[in-house]
C-alpha cells in the first residue's frame, strides 16, 4: 500500500483552508485569478500558499517574477516565499524544461509534490489547477478532500460549454464548488449573465479584461496597482475570510 496518501493528510493538517482554482479551459486566466488570490491575502496578512499544480504548462512563476521558484529543505520540501506567498510549482523542480508526464506518472508526481512539501501551517492553500477535468482534477480530488473549488469562467460560448462540463463533474464527485468568477470582462453584462450560464453555482464577481495587466506581469507590485488585483479582491472578499489559526 502506498503510504504517501497518509503523508499527504499529515503534511495538510495544520492548513486551515484550501481553495482549489478551475477551469474548463485553456487561456480564460485561472492562473492570474489563483495568483491574484494569494496575492490579495497575503496583502491582508493571512499566512497563504500557493501550489501551481499545472504539470505541462506552469505560469504562476511567470506572472510572480520568478524564474526559478526557490525551494528549502528540512524533513520535506520547504516552499520559498514570493511578495509574502509561500509558493511551489513543478518550475522549482524542473525549471522551464518540459514535465513530460502520461498516465500513472501524472498521478505519481502530484502524490509526491503532495507527500513531500511542508506548508507548515498556513491559514489558506491556493491550488492553481491546470485545465480541463482529466487525471490531475481526479487527483486533486482524491488527495486534497478539504479542497473548495472557485471555477473561472469567460463570456465565450466556447468556454460556457466547458465550464458546465467541469461544474457537473464537481456535483458527480460531491465536490464543494464554492462559485463562479467571469474572467476578462469586456462588455458589463452583470452577474445574471454568468449566473444564467451554469445554474445553481454562486456567483463571485466578474474580473474586467485590463490592458495593464500584461505590462505588470512579473512584479506583485505594480500587479497589486491595477484594475484586475482590484476586481480579484473583490472575489477574494466575497469567498469569505478564512479563520485565522492561533
């Protein structure tokens, strides 16, 4: 029997929350929505964590500025902190090559990323998870059963469609979704529209599309001065402050 499983549950005892970021999609920036909330807790001080658990194609570092995430070792993994984020992505392992992963390898990886790493007692883990709903959401779901999913959606039928196919799967593994965010906004449609596009999910806010952002990527800070991190804060403070852990 594998005992990583039970490493896994010890290793996330002490953290208080995790807040899993999906999406149906490639492209419709789950990345820069987990980022952005870790980004905004730790500007309110909470001890948070962030896990970019895209094997193939991570970009959190990118957006944070850190071409190689730094990592310490002291009986585990110890993740290295970003602008007051403790963070860990396959980059820290592997750098920019490829993590050419398939089957029993993926499933292999996320377990030993899991078992390995010390969060050391965080109030909230943010868990930016790659697109699509194959073997990494299973995954998630069988070694991260605490963790509440935030599905990020845009006004493209493209996406709509996915989008539905990844909150239904949520509802068949008795999943807590905890609502919708509307990524890269453009025309002010309202939260009936997105309510409208998958019925019975909270609605969190919707994110504009901003121009600044991309000129930002690479520093939190001027990440921190546009209107995106404003319209992340927003969603940020409707999921709900985590308690604070003594």
């Amino acid at each position: 029997m594998d005992p990583r499983p039970a490493v896994i549950a010890r290793r996330l005892r002490d953290v208080g929350r995790i807040v899993a970021v999906t999406g149906g999609k490639g492209g419709i920036g789950k990345s820069s929505v987990a980022v952005g909330l870790a980004l905004a807790l730790a500007e309110d001080g909470r001890r948070v964590g962030l896990l970019d658990l895209d094997l193939w194609g991570p970009s959190d570092h990118v957006i944070l500025g850190v071409a190689r995430p730094a990592l310490g070792e002291d009986g585990g993994l110890v993740p290295g902190e970003v602008a007051g984020i403790r963070f860990l992505s396959i980059a820290s392992i592997v750098g920019d090559d490829p993590a050419l992963l398939r089957g029993d390898d993926i499933s292999n990886a996320i377990l030993e990323l899991l078992a390995v790493t010390i969060w050391d007692g965080l109030e909230v883990l943010v868990v930016d998870m790659p697109p699509g709903f194959g073997d990494t959401l299973l995954d998630a779901a069988r070694y991260l059963p605490r963790a509440e999913y935030v599905v990020v959606t845009t006004q493209s039928e493209l996406t709509r469609v996915t989008t539905c196919k990844t909150v239904e799967l949520l509802r068949r593994l008795d999943l807590p979704a905890l609502g919708l965010v509307e990524n890269l906004l453009r025309e002010a449609k309202g939260p009936a529209a997105a309510t409208r596009t998958v019925a019975g999910l909270p609605f969190l806010g919707s994110i504009g599309f901003d121009e600044a952002y991309e000129a930002a990527l690479g520093s939190p800070g001027r990440l921190r001065e546009t209107a995106f991190y404003r319209d992340v804060r927003a969603v940020g403070a409707a999921l709900g402050a985590p308690a604070r852990q003594s």
